[in-house]
C-alpha cells in the first residue's frame, strides 16, 4: 500500500519503524559524533580514569595534592582557519539553460533570485553552522524551508528560507540511502523534545496523555517519545517532522524505426512526490503535500571513510588529532608539575639544626623567608655545614617539553596544519622567500579543501536543486513583485508571470491586458516576461577567492611585472596602486592616473573623463546657455504661442490615442455584440422555421377538412337541387359560387 493511502494509524508504525531503524543503524557514529563533539571543551579532552588519577587523596594519613590537568586546545585554531576561509569564500550558483524551453534571461532571474533569497535568509551562517559541526565530527545539516512573505502584496504569498538547525543530531535519513547527498533516501525527519504545555497551546487538536499516571505509563512504554526533565519533573513530548516520497510510475510506448527495423519500445517513467507530516509517539497531525520533489534537507560531510564492515562512518577533523590532542594535554601537565617541584626540592641538613626554628623550615617550601635561622652544631654539639638543597633533576623538565612540542607536531601531522599555516614562521625562514612561506601556507589548503570542497559540490548543489525546484511553485502568482540580486548584489525588482515594463525608476509596470475579439499587440522593445515554469536549467557551484586574498595576489602579480619591466610603470602604475591598501595609495594611483591620460590618451576610457577636460565642457556648456538665453529673450513672446501650439498638439496627440484605443475597444466590443445579434438571429431564423412548419402541418389538416366538408355538401347536393358551382382559388383558399 502506498504511503498516501494510508491510514494515520498506519503510517504512525511505519514513521516508529523508520525512526527506530535510523537510531539502532546510526548508534555507534552518533556515540563518536558525540566524543568528537566533546572536544570543543577543553576539560573534557581528559577521559574519566585520567581525571580520577590525578585527583588528590590521602595516603597513609598524609594529604596528596591533585596533580595539574592542563587542557592546552590545539584543534580550536585549524577549526577556525577551515571555517573562516569558507566564510570567506565567494560561493555561488550559476544557471546555464539546457532545454528549448529555457531562457538565459529567466535563467538570470532565477539566480538573482536565488541569491535574494540566500541574502535575505542569512544562508551562509546556516551553512557555516553545519559545516563547523561536520568539521570537528565529521557530519553536519541545515534545511531549506518555506513560510509566509509577511512583506508581500498578497497574504497568501511564501518566500522559501534557508535555516540552520540548531541541534543537527536530530536530524535522521533514511540508511538506505547511498549518495552523499542522501538525494536518493526514501524518508526524512527532524526530532526535538516540546515541553506538554508548549505542546497543548501549539497544537491544540492534538491528543496526548496528560495525566501523571497515563504519562507515566507511556513513557515506560515508549521512553523515546516521552520524558519529564529536571526536578520538578516537567513533563516533554517527542515531536517529528517527517518526510516521505511517494513514487508514481508510468508505463510509455514510442515507437522507433521504419520497416523491418520499426520497434516498439515501452519505458517505465516515474514522479516522485513528497509528502510531509508531524508525529508524536500517539498521534499523526498536520498532514499535507511539500511544494517540491526533493526531501529538503541538506547535508554537510566531512571526510566519508570507504566502509569495510558493513557500517557507514563519517569523520571530521578531531577523531585523527584525539591523541595527539591528550598527549599535548599530559605534557603540558608534566611541565607545569615539574615547574612546581622545582622550589620544593627538600631541604639537606644535620640533626637538631632546625631546632627552635622548625615552623619556619616546614614553610620554606611555601613561602619566601628574607631568611633562614639554623644551628650551626648537630645534636652532638659537632659542627655541620649550612643546610642545602637537593638538586632537582632537569631532565624530567627538558622531557616534558619535548613530548609537549612532538605532540604539537602530531597535531599539526593529522589536521594538515603547519606553523606556517598556523602563523608560525619555520626556523630557517630567514633563508626562505616569501613565495617559499606561500606554498608552505598552501599546503593546509591542499591538505582540508575537501571540507570546502564538500560543501560546494555536495551540500550547494543540493541546496540549488531543492530551491530551484521548489521557486516556479512557491512565486507562482501571476503579477508578483519580487527583488532579485545581481552579480555584485545590485538589487533589481521584476514582475513575475506577466509582462511588464520598468518606469523612470526601474519599477516594473504591468502592460494592459488584451481585449477580447481583439489580436495580440505586439510587446514593446523594453518589455520583459519572467515564466518561472519553463525550462530545464543546469546546476553548477562556483568557489571564488575572497576579496581579501584576490587583492593580495593582484598587487604582488603586478609588483613582480613592475620589479621586471620598470618602465610600464607609466602605463600600469594606477592599477597596481590600486591594490595597495596603505595611507596614501589611492592619492598615488590618482596622480599617475592622470600622467598616463596625459602620456598615453588612447589607453583612457572612453567613458571617463579628467577634472579639467570636465571643467572645459562645464565652461563651454555655460557660454552657450548665456547666448541661449539672449536667444531667449529675444523671441519670449513667439516662444509662448509656439509652446502653447506645442502643448496643443501634445495634448492632441494623447487624446488621438485615447480616442483610438477607446475606438479599438468599441470596434471589438461592437465585433462582439455584431457577432452575438448573428448568432440570435440565426437561433431566430430556426425558431421561425420551426414555427411555419408547424403552421403548414396546421393547414394542411385544416385544408383535409375543408375537402371532407366539400364533399359531404356535395353529397347533399346531389340530391337535391341543381348542384353549385364550385371554384378553388389558390392553394388555401376556398370560394363557394352560386
């Protein structure tokens, strides 16, 4: 039976089903996404034994002090730099038209859309939220969503939304699933715990045990759909959204060939539809249909291992530096320990020479004396040297911080994040050049641009197709006014589904409609018509350089053309100073701007114009406005009839239109009602025709009847008297002569 056929109750078990599948299947990776997760506080990155060794005790009555616990985090900063050179990425979407119904201006439109919609949405930071989470544990989610245009001409429009999810281990899909893009999952849900009173006003129609005895029991029986937290034991039901494709297939014949070769092939074609639905553990509500084919939810992947033993793992960037991490930790510990019993190294001295002074000996490894009293005779009354410490042993130290820095290098091996990356300079790097420090940057970017990489490809290509497929359904009101985003966020409105023109200032404007009975007029040049609904567009995720580091390498290409060629200086020096970002630069870039203009004129910009060639025309333009203006005091007066004939003519221009366009409507109004007389007569004519043959059915029966009454006359008259003279005149019309 398929999903929409069946029952709430049905579906209830097979939503239970799928969920319990997805937990039991995913267990062991979500316990290592949570280890992984673990990290992000530093106390944690100490596993319980450890802790629990380190603690202090008391030993044979004596009181052991806790030994340190350092937590020197060594993943936060190659996390960040991943996460700020996506954030600083230019991630984009292109739309190339693949079908003959596709347009390279809808195209455009749909893309300026799209980025309208990221814009609007806070895209980025969902995808950023996601992307941290699969960086450090090695998978991540967001969605995409639809809700209410608040801002809209019509209150039944939706915008679509790009969201983040704040939990994102709430998230399951369907394990069946194989691509990375879970595109082809059956199902989909989004859990998360709603306190009962949240609940009973957000969904007031919807049933649920309420009673602490039936919630009891319903948590006992189903203890992953129900719960109380905390200590006032608040009651929290488990709330799904889920969805699920139901898939509808097709069966074509089309046949191919001529003669011999003429073949009929038959193919199975198939519709996915998706349905959505909320569900507690008691109840199936909210049923309805989702606006698009594609399950909208998208994920984001670290590094997906080759499986081996039948289960799916994903990883991020902690689960390979985990040991490295916990050695850096214990030998930072050591340091700092070794560094603390250095001024407790205990005290050597003779029998009975810290008497009368003994407090002051049992401090002196905790507090700083300006000085120490001793005896200088033992007991024996024999003299002893001055009392000495032991000597600490170095080694221990100079060992710890050799473990501290091997471990740092561990790190560094299993996040592909080197001291250069990191802004650390190499110990020979005065021998290294700065293309040298370049590379060895690159190398990080070499080594983690999958996550960058995954992103793009994987996560946006989804996102685009989720979108996409979901605007020509959502921004389906025919007259809609809507934003879009150029390629440098330039914002630009257009009316959607029906053709318009822009105004003075760039405000679409609805063209009239056609009359009826009347031909198409044709679309003015400026015109434009935006059918969302047509065409097949091609998918593709652009990853550009951040503004920031494409400044960096425009101004050292240039420097390095400069350094070889001095003499273009003239020629290319503005630009390259353009680049420059330090006080001054951009006064320097205008000064040799203006020598190249005057240096090499062909190589100005038609469009731009220097100061003093814009103060010539400006003086040139004022000398001709003053002679204008004798001009025009000169002929005032014929100025004024001849405005005045002027207007006139204008203003009969515009009622010539007027009258031509209302005369257009009265044509086909009158080719209308022309028309609809026409067909009334002719409904007339058949009535009438009607009519006369039932008239001469009529006379018929009545002229059958004259001749039997003639006849009968006849009759009679043969018996009697000479018999009249009878004479027929016309067809219908009897004369009885004497």
């Amino acid at each position: 039976m398929a999903y929409d056929e069946l029952s709430d109750k049905k579906l209830l078990e097979r939503v239970k089903a799928c969920f319990k599948l997805a937990v039991d299947s995913e267990a062991k990776q979500r316990e290592r996404e949570r280890d992984d997760l673990s990290f992000q506080v530093p106390e944690n990155q100490w596993d319980e034994e450890a802790k629990k060794q380190r603690q202090g005790e008391i030993v044979g009555g004596q009181v052991v002090p806790p030994r340190p616990m350092l937590s020197i985090s060594l993943l936060a900063q190659p996390i960040q730099l991943i996460l700020n050179q996506a954030a600083q990425a230019k991630l984009g979407i292109d739309l190339q038209p693949v079908s003959e119904a596709a347009d390279s201006d809808i195209a455009d439109v749909k893309q300026g859309l799209y980025r309208r919609i990221e814009r609007d949405s806070n895209a980025h930071q969902a995808r950023l939220w996601a992307l941290d989470r699969a960086i450090q544990c090695g998978r991540g989610w967001y969605r995409v969503n639809t809700q209410w245009d608040e801002d809209g001409d019509d209150p039944l429009d939706q915008e679509i939304v790009v969201e983040r999810i704040f939990r994102q281990d709430c998230v399951y899909i369907d394990p069946a699933a194989v691509e990375p893009d879970f595109s082809d999952a059956r199902w989909g849900m989004i859990v998360g715990w709603v306190p009962l009173e949240t609940f009973q006003e957000e969904f007031p129609g919807v049933k649920v045990p309420t009673g602490d005895t039936e919630f009891l029991a319903w948590m006992k029986e189903e203890p992953e759909w129900a719960r109380m937290e905390g200590t006032d034991k608040d009651k929290a039901v488990l709330v799904g959204e889920y969805f699920y494709k139901i898939h509808d297939r097709e069966t074509v014949e089309a046949v191919t060939g001529k003669g011999k070769n003429k073949q009929t092939i038959k193919r199975t074609m198939e519709r996915v539809r998706v349905k959505y639905c909320k569900v507690t553990g008691r109840d199936v509500f909210d049923r309805q249909d989702w606006a698009g084919r594609y399950i909208p939810l998208v994920p984001v992947i670290g590094r997906e291992l080759q499986p081996f033993d039948g289960e799916r793992r994903w990883v991020g960037l902690v689960r390979g530096a985990r040991d490295g991490q916990q050695f850096a930790n214990y030998s930072a510990s050591n340091v700092v320990e070794a560094m603390a019993l250095e001024p407790k190294a205990p005290w050597i001295m003779a029998e009975g020479q810290d008497e009368g002074f003994e407090d002051e000996w049992d401090q002196a490894n905790r507090r700083n004396f300006q000085r120490l009293r001793y005896k200088p005779t033992t007991v024996d009354g024999q003299l002893a040297p001055p009392p000495q410490r032991s000597l600490t042993d170095g080694s221990k130290l100079t060992l710890a911080l050799q473990s501290f820095s091997m471990a740092r290098e561990l790190v560094q091996t299993a996040t592909a994040f080197h001291q250069p990356s990191l802004g650390q300079l190499p110990a020979q790097r005065d021998a290294q050049s700065g293309r040298a420090l370049l590379a060895l940057q690159q190398q990080a970017d070499a080594g983690t641009g999958d996550f960058l990489q995954h992103l793009s490809q994987i996560s946006m290509r989804y996102e685009a197709k989720v979108v996409l497929d979901l605007i020509p359904v959502i921004y389906d009101r025919p007259g809609r006014v809507t934003q879009i985003l150029g390629d440098e966020d330039v914002a630009k409105t257009v009316m959607l589904g029906r053709p318009f023109v822009p105004d003075a200032e760039g405000m679409p404007q609805e063209l009239p409609p056609r009359l009826p009975g009347m031909p198409p007029m044709p679309m003015p040049s400026e015109a434009k018509e935006y059918d969302l609904s047509k065409g097949k567009y091609a998918i593709s995720v652009n990853v550009g350089k951040s503004y920031q580091t494409r400044l960096q390498e425009g101004q050292s290409e240039i420097g390095e053309v400069l350094q070889a060629q001095p003499n273009l200086m003239p020629a290319i020096g503005a630009t390259y100073f353009r680049f420059r970002d330090f006080p001054g630069s951009k006064e320097i870039a205008d000064i040799l701007k203006k020598m190249r203009d005057q240096q090499y004129p062909f190589l100005r910009d038609e469009n731009d114009q220097s100061l003093e060639a814009v103060q010539a025309q400006l003086q040139q333009a004022q000398a001709q406005l003053e002679q204008m203006q004798q001009q025009l005091q000169q002929a005032m007066q014929a100025l004024q009839t001849e405005q005045a004939k002027q207007q006139a003519t204008v203003r009969k221009a515009q009622i010539d239109a007027q009258v031509n366009m209302q005369k257009a409507q009265v044509d086909a109004a009158s080719a209308a009602q022309i028309a609809q007389i026409k067909q009334e007569t002719e409904l007339q004519i058949a009535q009438i025709k009607a009519e006369l043959e039932v008239v001469k059915e009529q006379v018929k029966g009545e002229q059958a009847l004259k001749q039997q009454v003639v006849g009968e006359a006849h009759a009679a008259g043969m018996a009697a008297a000479k018999p009249p003279d009878l004479t027929f005149r016309g067809e219908n019309e009897l004369l009885l002569d004497q």
